[in-house]
C-alpha cells in the first residue's frame, strides 16, 4: 500500500472543517491523485466534534476510509484528544492551533504548532478563515498537494464573496508553513 | 348514451359495470357530452382513476389514454404525466374515498400547486366498492357497515377544502343536474389550473340501502328533492336548509 | 434493442464528486429528464443536485408532498415519455412500496435510487447500513421481479445509475440502485467520459403494449399522447390493458411473462466480478461498501499468503446465483460480511455446497478491516 497518504482534519462543528477537507481532495484531483473523501455529516457536523478525511493514493484506493492517520490537523482540544493516538508513530505528523491546543509529551510523533486561529484573528480579522490558514501550512510543510490545484479549489468550492478571503488566508498559512521548515 | 357518442368509447368495450341506479354511468356520459361539446381531441387526453367503483367511469372505456392507478394516488401519477406533457389534457375521475380519504394529501396539494389538473370526484358518500363502510364524506348520522349506530363524524365539504388549499375552479352539482354538470366540467376542461367538481352520484347498493333509500329512484328523487344552487337559500328556515346540499360554482 | 452512443451533457473529466452527486450526474448522462423526490437523510443532496441539473438540461423536477407521490409521479411521468426517476432511503423506500409493484405489474421502466441508512424504522438517520436488500426484491406483495444495483464507488454510483436506466428501458421494469450511506457521501475522484452509450424503450405503433409472443418478452411501450389510445391498468390486464380480473389463464401468463423475462434474462443483466479466486480456498461474497473493506482485507491477507478471494455482486437482484454456485464449488469457506444480519449471506447458501459464515454488523457503521479480519482469523 505505498504511495497513500492518510490526512485527518478534525475540529469543532463550525469551524470550517469539511470545507477545508473538500478543497484538499479536490486539489488532489486536480494533481491527478486517486481520492477518497468523507466527513462528519448531519448533527455531528454542526456540533462539537467534526472531522473531514482525504485518502491520497497514485492507484485506486482500496478501503476508502481512513486506517491510520499519517497527518493530522487538530483545531480543538477535544479533536486533538480524540484523534492524536491515531497517527502514525515515528512518520507521523501532527498539526495543532497554538494556543488553543496543549498537547501530550508522550507521543512518539512530530508536532507542529500552527497559530492559525491567532493569526486569522490579527491578520485577517476573520476567525473563521483558520481552516484556510491550515490548509496552507499542510502544504507548505507536506507539498500534498500544490499550490495552484488548492488555489483552484477554492476557486470551484468557495462563495465569489469569500474568494479574495480565502486566497488570502491560504497565503498566510503557507508562510507560517515556510517559517515552520526554516 | 346515445351513438354520437360511441366515438368516444374504446372499441371493444360493450357494456358498463356499474349497478342499476348507480350515477357514476351517468356521469361517465355526462363528461363525454362536455368533451364531445368542446370537441376535444381524445389523442390529446389522458384519463387518471384510483381504485373503487368510480375509477371504473374512464377506465378502460375512454378512448383516450387511461391510467388507473392506486388507491388514493391517482393525482400523484396524473401530476407526473401532466409536469412531463403539458399538451396532454390531464382529467382525474376518482371516488370520494379515493380523492378525500386515502389520497386527501395529494389533492390539497395539487390545489396548492395550482397544477393544470381537471379533477372529478364522483362522490356517493360511501365506499362503495369495499361494500359500504363509512367514508369521510359520508353524511354524520348516515348508517354504513361500519358505523350501524350512524356516523358519529361530520363529514368533509370537500370543496371548501380544496378551495381552502388553492384550487382555483370549485364546483359541486349532481347527477340529477345534468345540464348545469356538463357546463361545469366544460369550464373546467377549459380553465388553467387545479380545477375541481364534486360530483354527487347516488349509491343504491351501498349507501341507500342502510338508508331508507333502497329503490334506485328514490335516492334520485331524494338527491333532486335536496340539491339547491346558492341563491335559492334564501328564505328557506334553518331546518329546510339544514337536509339541502348546496350546489354551483363556488369559485371560477 | 436499440442503443446508441451520446455525448455526456457535462464536460468529460476528473471531478471529486460525492456518490450522490456523480449518481445524479449518470441520470442526467443517462437521459433522465423527470424526476420528483420527497427529502430524507442520506439521500438529499442528490435530489439537490437534480432540481440544479434538470433545470440546466431542460428536465422537469418537483419535490411531492411525500415518497409514495414521488414514486406515483415519476411513474405518470414515464408513461408520458419521461426516463423518470426519484431517490430516497429507508423509510422512503417502505412508503414507495406499493407504487413499485404497480411499476412492476404495468411494466413501467423507472429508477429509485435507496440511499440506504441503519434501520429498521427511522433508525439511525445519518448511519450507514445494508438493510434494504430484501426488501428491494420483496417489498410489495405478489410474485414480481425488479432489477436491483449495488454501487461501491462514487465512480459506479455514476456508471450504475446510467446502467439501472438501460435497464429499466430495455427491460420495462423498475430498477434500483441500493446504495448506502457510506458510498452516497463518499467524494472520490471520478471519470465523467465524453460519450456515453445509453437504450431508449422500444416503441411500434399498433402493437399491444402488455403482451409479447415470447414467454419472457418485453413489449412495445408507447407514450400518451401519441394516439395509441394505452390503457394501463394495476388490476390483471391483457395485451392491451382491458381488466382481466376473473380469468385464470390471462392472470398466470402475465405474472409468468414479467417474471420470465427478467430470469431468462439473467446472464445479461447481472454483472459480478472477482478478485483473486483461481486459487482461493477461502472466498468473501461482498458488495456495496463493504466490498472496499473486502478488497483490502483480501490483498493485505494474501501478503501473508492467505489462499483468499472474492466475488463481488455489482448485480443483487436478480440475483447471481450461477457465480454464485460456480464459487461454491471451488472453494471451502464463504463468509458474507455485510451491514445487516445476513441477508446475502441467507441467498448465498440457497446455492452453494460448502460452508457459508456470515459476518453481520448492525451499529451504523462501516465492516472496518481489523474487524473483517478478525473474523477471518477465527473462521
Ligand atoms: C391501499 C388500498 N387500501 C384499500 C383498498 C380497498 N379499496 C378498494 S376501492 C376502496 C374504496 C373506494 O371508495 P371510493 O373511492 O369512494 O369509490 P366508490 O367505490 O365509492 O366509487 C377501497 C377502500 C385498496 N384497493 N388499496
Ligand atoms: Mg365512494
């Protein structure tokens, strides 16, 4: 099963999650990836937990659910306390908002402090734009996928009102990704 | 019926099914005197039925399309047909069970949607196919098989409803008004949108029987004797008023 | 019959689209211009998307007041010339019941797609489960067949959408796609071809719309409003639809004929496919979802050499009972995972010889792999 990569994006209903999950498995078959997607759907995806999942594979995917997570990006506390065990131990990677996530010292498995809510707060005085800012700094770190099929994306999936918005956050995500491998 | 009208009946069929002193043939001839005045094309009109004694008036002896249904659904397929083909002249002859009772959803509805829909309701009161058990139309106090005692229920005016729901041709007249009948189902080929006729057709079999009307003349007279039009109300006590059915267009 | 080859109304590509959408996509491709639907969970986006693309294509949609109107209609529909559809879950599916044995009866070519949810009753709305599959070939009363597709990509959810309407036309009979939740959700990349080869129902003027020369023949099906005068009926009816209710005769060689000219017409209609079998002592028989987690299980097994197969049914109903045998007979074991409490398994041993185990799992969830896999170990 080599060439696949499993991705979990996890956080709070309201947070932007499926969006966000959308718009990397699109930008994956933009690349000409074989995809497999799903989400958290009905009450789960407005309430507290919500997670989106996105299979990357060069051939098609076989079980098209998430195994083991070889990425995880974790907005909330509970998300990351859900979830964090579940990533690949040596390999893995873990991304989680600074400041709003505390997490474990135990875990075999790199981490990655992404201040994205913080960020989306001062620098684009929008709250709502941290699963974008997410979205950059995966793929400045992981190259998943590049960076003109996520711009495509958002340019297929997203409202023309939230466009500027978007393309913007993902900007300043992939720079706090540049900042992270430098 | 007269040979004029043999044109208008699907070769092969000889004979109609109904009881002796059943109005629903009479109004089977009636609706086809109204097309035949129009000189409505039959290709271009298809027939909708439900289940029960009334869905037999078109099917099979129009010689347009007829599609008999499901009980109680007959306007559900009838909207499919009509949404589909706009040139088609959707017409729905169905019993009070089926429009009002198990279908009553669908028919308030449809008056809702307005849809150009032609709609007949011969209305005996009864289920008359299943042997005479209490319909929502059915008179309160009126025996049937399953209420010996008398309905204990008032019974739907059925063009109140649909008219209430948006229907936007309403009428109701009887068999026994069969010039003023053919007028409206007239109108109502001609009208755009959700029209509507209730039709009160007698049941000897059924209905008269369990009610002191067995003879099939008699609920004719009693149905001639009760149908009044709106303006002849007037001066009438509460208690003369009370026993009439009040017939006309309501809303045209 | 008649085929031929179209151009797709959408643009040829790859697009990472739901299995609800790219099942709408392949009505649209397939020629489905009619559609009316009520909204339940796990099937409504793909009733969204068809009130989108019918608009876009010059079809009619309408939501009904509820399922058994939205069947009803979408049968009026087809008889006015429409490739009609409706979609729907569970207990959309037990309403539509009694509408599809009339589609059955009347010989009215149609597709409900079941989205299928954890049941019984409303259940667990949001869920996955596999509890349909019965009741697709049994829900309404009396001796009838239907058609019945299982999808397990976003990719099938199109090609078999497309297939259930070539179906339907070619055969005249109501054809389903038994998806699940799982798969209507899943957003996979998927291949939208440039043409596609679909069948229109046949039409001859004058010919009777309700009977054929042959046992298992499938007649003419003209439209209203053509002149051909139909008279379609539920009750018995002969080759041009006059009530045949007292006539013995008229009554067995009609249920015989829609049943006939479905069976006899099994070796084109069911479609399976196998994985790794030549050798295989032991066989999964899998379909819908769980055929993914079938597949994984099956290679990741035979990495530690495992002599392990399957036979996935693409086709339920009718069911493929030859592939089924032929299975049987070559190997030892047959375990049947599916989201229900064994309703494949029980037609499986109907057929086969050798041990049939069945995997049952009722939680709302998907059969994960480590559980698929337990099971085989202690089997
Ligand atoms: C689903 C269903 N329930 C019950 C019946 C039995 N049934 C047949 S006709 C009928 C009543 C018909 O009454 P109405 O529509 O008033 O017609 P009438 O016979 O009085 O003209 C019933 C209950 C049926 N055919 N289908
Ligand atoms: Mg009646």
């Amino acid at each position: 099963m080599t060439g696949i990569k499993q991705v979990r994006l996890s956080g709070f209903g309201g947070q932007g999650v499926v969006l966000a999950g959308l718009l990397l498995g699109q930008a994956g078959v933009f690349d000409g990836k074989y995809i497999s997607g799903s989400n958290s759907y009905g009450a789960q995806a407005r309430g507290s937990g919500c997670k989106s999942e996105v299979i990357f594979s060069d051939g098609p995917v076989d079980f098209p659910h998430l195994t083991t997570a070889d990425i995880l990006v974790a907005m909330s506390q509970g998300a990351y306390d859900l979830y964090c065990q579940d990533v690949k131990k040596e390999s893995g990677l873990i991304l989680y908002d600074q400041g709003f996530v505390t997490p474990r010292e135990d875990l075999r498995v790199k981490h990655l402090a992404i201040p994205a809510t913080d960020v989306s707060i001062k620098r684009l005085k929008n709250k709502q734009a941290a699963n974008i800012v997410f979205l950059g700094a995966l793929i400045e770190v992981t190259h998943i996928v590049s960076p003109k099929a996520i711009r495509k994306a958002i340019l297929v999936h997203v409202g023309e009102r939230f466009q500027s918005l978007n393309l913007k956050a993902l900007r300043v995500g992939m720079e706090l990704g540049r900042k992270m491998d430098g | 019926m007269t040979r004029a009208l043999e044109k208008y009946i699907r070769p092969g069929v000889k004979s109609t099914p109904f009881c002796p002193g059943c109005g629903h043939g009479i109004l089977m001839g009636l609706i086809l005197r109204a097309i035949d005045d129009l000189k409505m094309e039959m290709k271009k009109m298809l027939f909708v039925s439900g289940i029960g004694c009334a869905a037999w008036i078109p099917s099979p002896h129009y010689n347009g399309d007829t599609l008999h249904t499901l009980h109680g659904r007959a306007i559900a397929f009838a909207t499919g047909a009509k949404l589909y083909n706009p040139d088609l002249c959707v017409m729905v002859v169905s019993g009070d069970g089926d429009l009002s009772s198990i279908g009553g959803n669908h028919l308030i509805h449809a008056a809702r949607r307005n849809i150009d829909l032609k709609v007949i309701c011969a209305n005996n009161m009864i289920y008359g196919m299943t042997g005479g058990q209490v319909a929502s139309t059915t008179p309160k106090g009126s025996r049937t098989s399953t209420t010996g005692e008398g309905n204990p229920y008032r019974p739907f005016d059925l063009c109140k409803l649909v008219e209430g729901a948006g229907a936007t041709y309403v009428a109701r007249f009887s068999v026994t008004q069969p010039i003023l009948l053919i007028q409206s189902i007239k109108k109502a080929i001609l009208h755009k949108g959700f029209s509507f006729i209730d039709v009160l057709s007698p049941c000897p079999t059924q209905y008269g029987r369990r009610n002191r009307l067995d003879r099939p003349d008699e609920m004719m007279k009693d149905l001639i004797r009760r149908c009044i039009l709106e303006e002849e109300i007037e001066g009438l006590t509460e208690e003369e008023r009370a026993e009439k059915i009040i017939t006309g267009e309501f809303l045209s | 019959m008649p085929s031929k080859w179209v151009k797709t109304p959408f643009p040829k590509g790859r697009y990472y689209f739901s299995g609800n959408e790219a099942a709408a996509e392949g009505a649209i491709a397939a020629g489905c211009r009619f559609y009316a639907g009520y909204p339940i969970t796990p099937s409504s986006e793909l009733m969204e998307r068809m009130a989108v693309r019918l608009q876009e294509v010059g079809g009619v949609f309408i939501q009904m007041e509820d399922e058994i109107a939205s069947i009803s209609a979408v049968i009026g529909a087809s008889w006015a010339g429409a490739k009609a559809m409706t979609a729907t879950s569970g207990p959309g599916f037990s309403l539509m019941q009694e509408s599809i044995g009339y589609a059955a009866f009347t010989e009215t070519p149609c597709v409900i797609i079941d989205v299928q949810r954890a049941g019984p009753c409303t259940g667990q709305a949001t869920k996955v489960g596999s509890g349909d599959i019965m009741q697709a070939k049994w829900g309404s009363h009396g001796d009838y067949q239907v058609i019945a597709l299982s999808p397990w990509s976003s990719q099938e959810m199109y090609d078999l959408t497309l297939r259930a309407f070539n179906l339907s036309e070619t055969y005249r009979v109501p054809t389903m796609v038994m998806a699940d939740e799982a798969i209507g959700h899943l957003r996979e990349t998927i291949q939208i071809p440039s043409r596609v080869e679909i069948f229109d129902r046949m039409k001859r003027k004058g010919r009777a719309p309700f009977d054929s020369e042959e046992e298992d023949g499938v007649p003419p099906m003209p439209s209203f409003g053509e002149g051909e005068r139909l008279a379609v009926t539920g009750s018995t009816h002969d080759g041009f639809g006059f009530r045949k209710t007292d006539d013995p005769q008229v009554h067995a060689r009609l249920v015989s004929r829609i049943n006939k000219k479905i069976l006899n017409h099994r070796r084109t209609i069911i479609e399976t496919e196998d994985y790794l079998i030549e050798d295989a002592e032991i066989a999964l028989i899998t379909y819908g979802f769980t055929a993914r987690t079938s597949l994984y299980v099956v290679k990741r097994l035979r990495k530690e050499d495992w002599k392990i197969g399957m036979l996935r049914l693409k086709t339920l109903w009718p069911f493929p009972d030859e592939a089924v045998a032929q299975l049987g007979k070559r190997v030892r074991k047959i375990l049947v995972p599916e989201m229900n409490l064994g309703q494949v398994a029980g037609e499986v041993r109907k057929y086969v010889p050798c041990d049939v185990h069945s995997l049952t799992q009722t939680n709302g969830e998907v059969i994960r792999p480590d559980v698929l896999i337990e099971t085989l170990r202690r089997m």
